[in-house]
C-alpha cells in the first residue's frame, strides 16, 4: 500500500505538467485526454486552467466534441456546482451551451452566476442571437447595468439582420448618445439596416459620419455603403464610393457588379466583372444571378459553362440560380446537364439546390422527374421550401389530391407549415376544383397553424371559388380588408368570369379594378376577350382603344422550343421565319 502512494504522488505533478504542456502546445486532443486520468486520482486542475482549455476547444468547430468532453469532466468531478462562481470559466461554458443548442442550460447557469461581468452579458447577446432569439437579445440587453461597444454592435447588426431596421438605427441613435466611440462594426450594423429601409436620407447621414468618423477607407464599410446606395437606386454614388477605394479586394470588386446588377445594368456589371483581377465564386455566382433576375437567363447559363470551363468550383448558390435560369427558359436539356454535373463532381446539393431542381422539372413538364429528386432526397434535408416545392409541382399539374396527401405527410413528421405553403397548397386545390378542402385549408391556418391570413391567401381563395363558379361568396371575400384594394384579388375573379362566360359580373370587376388603378394590359385583354367571346365586337374596339389612350398595350407571350441544340425565344408580336415553320408544321 505505501508503494501505490508513492506512486500516486509521483503521478500526480506530472499529470498536471502533462495537461499545461499539451494545452501551451495546442495539442488540445491529447490534453483532454488526461482528464480522465486526473479523475482517477482525485485530481483538479486549477480552474484558469480548464478555462484556458475550454476556451481554445471553443475556438474551432471541429475541437466542439472536446469541449464537450471538457464539460463532461466538470460535471463528473463535482465541480458542477462550483464553477457558477469562476465567472471566466462560467462565460465559456455559456458559449458552449448556445454553440450546442441548448438557451435554456445557458439562461439555468446565468442566473446562478453571482458576478456576471460584460462578457457574461455579451456572451448571452451574442448566443441569442446565433439561435434567433431576437426578442430574448433585446430584453437582456435593456437589463444590462453595463454595456460596452461588443454590446451595442451584437444588437444592431442583429435588428438590422433580422428585419427589424429601423430599430436598429434607432439603436445606433441611442449609441451615438452614450460616451462610447463607434468603430468599423458598428457602421457595419448600420449600413446593413440602411440598404434594408427605404429612407435615402438615412443613408446619406450614415455616409457622412463614416467620413467624419475615418472609415471610409475600410474595405467592409465601403463595400456596404456602395451597396446601400444600389439598394436606393443610387448606382453614380455607388460608383463614387467604389472609386474612392484605395485598394480594393474582391468582396469591393463584388459589390459593384453587384450593384450595377441590381440598377439592371448588366452592361456596365458585365464590363466590371471582366476588370476584377481575381475572381472568386461569389463573384461569379452574384453576376449569374443578376442575368436571371433581368430576364436574361441564356447569358446566366453561358457565363456558368464559361465559369466551370475556367475551373471555378461552383457552389450552392451558383448552381441553385443557373438550375432556375434553366427553368426560366423550360430547356430541360439545360437543366438536366447541370443536374448530371452535380452527380459528377460528387456535389452535397442542400435543400435549396434541391427545391430548385424539382421546380425546374416540374416547369420543364417533366414532373415524374421531379418528384424522384425528392424521393431520393435525405428526409433530414426535407425542409418546409422542399415541401413547398413538391406540393406547388404536383398542385401545378392538377394533382390536387396528391398535393394534399404530401401536406398532411409534412405535417405528421412535424414540419411547421409556413405563410408560403398555404398559398401553394390553394392552388392546388383550385387547380383541381378542390373546392371544399380548400376552404377547409383556408379556415385551419389560423385556428390549427397559428398563420395569419394574408392577401396572397385570399387571392388564391377568390380565385379557387371563383373557378368552380362560386361567385356570390367569391364577391363576400372580395368585400373584406385586405381584398377590397387588391387588384390581384379582382383580376383572379375576372380571369374566372371569363371561363364561365360571365358578362355582366365581368363589366362590374373591370370597372372596380378601373378604379383601383391598372397596373398592367391584363384586366382590359381579359374584358376585352369576354366581350369577344360574347360576340359584342364594338366593346371589343372600345376596350382596345382605352388601352391605346392609356399609353398601354397587351403583354405579349414569348416561348422557348428547342431547335437543333438551340433555344431560340420566339415573341408573339414578331414575325420570324421560326415562328412561320412553326405555324407550318402545326397547321399539318
């Protein structure tokens, strides 16, 4: 017995040399190793120590498992109940609750902590935020007794981030009250909220005190600033701000591209990206992305086989926007070798690449294929978008009963249905004369669902009833806040006068939407094709010639039909030799 204590006194400096040496060295595995090994003989490590430890596992995802292990250590060697009183010790443990997961063990040990100091504070802003718990952020921050700058910054950046923007400036109003001395993150936050409002002055004030501040010449700031102002339209300030750059990185070069894709520019986007002296992903996939929101989809697909061509490894984002370019023009041919690419290069699509593919089947009429993808898709990546995508594929095909069974599929694994997916799920039922189910959904969202009907729910309500002929209850909905002033609500119950060749109601809705205000040629084509249906040309020639002195005319149609390995687009207002052949072969 007395050589097994001179053993275990011997050990026990030594296991502790053991543990400072691997943690100086940064062999954070090893040094957490000896843990159990100190357990074993009774032994604890000075709390600095396992602080010091803790705090460099927490420095990298990959190290999570060992902090976890750490944690693991504290609880077993009774030190639970201690450690609420090492505040530095306390304030990693939180960190590592919130990187887990876990509020409610974060909030358990905060409460128990004696002596929080700003970190602590911090720590929990900051872990509130990384969970979406916008609202628990902004209590705990109005209860601090101190806030320093991390504090101020942590709450704006994620008002600002969150949609709540306009409190975020308000925010940065009381900010610049306090005695503080702002920094680059803070006109960071700011800039964030200001690109999301509306408010050009707010901008302008905020590009005035980044000069008086001396932050123009910050990368971060001046790359935000010239996005805010594209987001106001602003795209001569925008180019300003960018020339003012001394020297400018990737993420300035971006932003301007950007910015000219968003002004719809894509001239001037195209010209800059060319000039960008090192090109990375983002800046392919943020010039792709501005072709297909202007319409331009057969330029998105080109610069995409010229960014592969040139060896840029695409990511998710790149291949989601060139799988909807695809889509946009309905060449499945296009979409199916993006597709192939995926499995190719060995590609983990996520759930949005995913939604896009079966979108771009459903669109390409290829529904079957669409509905494979999701099939074989991990039910962990089913998201409520994936779920939205199927149910919206199949309802567009008119299959309205299929589009209620993945619904209640959805629901049973516990998928909270959003705003989006009741809209998809009406239409559904309206393409398929699901009248009744339909307004069953209608009344479930807010007593089952706890959502809100919005304008785009009772749209889709007024045009499912209006469909199956129900126009006396399609009128009441339409006599209802928000309806009553939606022009969308009245063109979808016009668009069913006409196919139940209902005149008189037709001549009524017109006149209402008259008096909202045209938005567009629709609702005078769609009168104008009832009266023709009707055979009273002269309304026909008054409808149009009310259009002309509106300054408007009829929208017209464009397809794609694919031509020796060519997608031509073919306009109904142009005469082409195509659009002849085609009229040609249809005539046989």
């Amino acid at each position: 017995m007395p050589h097994r204590g001179i053993q275990h006194a011997k050990a026990s400096p030594c296991l502790l040399a053991d543990l400072n040496r691997h943690i100086s060295a940064g062999r954070l595995a090893d040094a957490v190793s000896v843990l159990p090994f100190l357990a074993r003989h009774g032994l604890r490590p000075p709390t600095r120590t396992l602080s010091l430890l803790l705090s460099h596992c927490l420095h990298s995802p990959a190290s999570l498992p060992l902090a976890s292990r750490v944690l693991n250590f504290l609880h077993f060697t009774a030190l639970k109940p201690v450690y609420p009183s090492h505040t530095f010790l306390s304030n990693q443990i939180l960190h590592l609750h919130f990187l887990l997961g876990r509020s409610d063990r974060a909030q358990d040990l905060f409460g128990k902590m004696p002596q929080p100091n700003v970190f602590s504070y911090n720590t929990m802003l900051a872990g509130y935020v990384r969970l979406g718990l916008i609202a628990h952020a902004v209590n705990l921050f109005n209860c601090m007794p101190h806030r320093d700058l991390v504090s101020w910054n942590t709450i704006i950046l994620a008002l600002a981030r969150t949609g709540a923007a306009a409190e975020a400036a308000a925010f940065y109003s009381r900010l610049r009250s306090s005695t503080l001395v702002v920094n680059a993150h803070t006109f960071s936050a700011l800039l964030t909220a200001c690109a999301s409002l509306a408010d050009k002055s707010l901008t302008l004030q905020a590009h005035g005190q980044v000069l008086v501040a001396g932050w123009s010449y910050n990368l971060v700031v001046s790359s935000l600033l010239l996005d805010a102002y594209a987001k106001h339209g602003i795209i001569k300030d925008s180019r300003k701000v960018f020339d003012q750059i001394p020297v400018r990185d990737v993420l300035a070069w971006t932003a301007m591209v950007s910015a000219y894709a968003k002004g719809g520019d894509m001239g001037s986007a195209r010209q800059l990206f060319d000039e960008v002296p090192e090109k990375n992903p983002v800046s392919w996939t943020v010039l792709i992305g501005g072709y297909l929101r202007n319409g331009l989809a057969f330029e998105a697909l080109n610069l995409f086989r010229i960014m592969v061509d040139d060896g840029v490894q695409p990511d998710q984002f790149t291949f989601s926007s060139c799988i909807c370019a695809a889509s946009a023009i309905a060449s499945v041919k296009h979409g199916k070798q993006i597709h192939a690419r995926l499995f190719r290069t060995h590609f983990k699509p996520n759930a949005i690449v995913l939604s896009s593919l079966i979108d771009m089947y459903s669109k390409c009429g290829d529904l079957e294929a669409g509905r494979r993808v999701f099939r074989h898709s991990s039910v962990i990546r089913r998201d409520v978008v994936m779920w939205n995508t199927i149910i919206s594929a199949v309802g567009s095909h008119g299959h309205g009963r299929e589009a209620i069974k993945l619904f209640e599929e959805m629901v049973s694994i516990e998928i909270k249905p959003d705003s989006n997916t009741f809209v998809v799920l009406l239409t559904a039922c309206s393409h398929s004369g699901l009248v009744l189910e339909g307004w069953q959904f209608f009344e479930s969202m807010a007593e089952k669902h706890g959502i809100v009907p919005e304008e785009n729910h009772l749209v889709c309500l007024v045009d499912l009833l209006g469909r199956a002929g129900r126009f006396e209850e399609a009128m009441e909905c339409l006599g209802k806040e928000p309806c009553k002033f939606s022009s969308r609500a009245w063109n979808a119950l016009l668009g069913a006068c006409k196919i139940h060749g209902n005149l008189l109601l037709g001549e009524q809705i017109a006149q209402r939407l008259l008096e909202l205000g045209p938005q567009s040629s629709g609702s005078y084509v769609l009168l104008s094709n009832i009266y023709a249906e009707d055979g009273k040309w002269m309304s026909v020639e008054n409808v149009r010639h009310s259009l002309q002195e509106k300054g408007m005319r009829k929208e017209y149609a464009t397809s794609w039909i694919e031509v020796d390995n060519v997608v031509p687009s073919v306009e109904t207002s142009t005469n082409s030799p195509l659009k002849e052949n085609l009229h040609d072969i249809l005539r046989y």
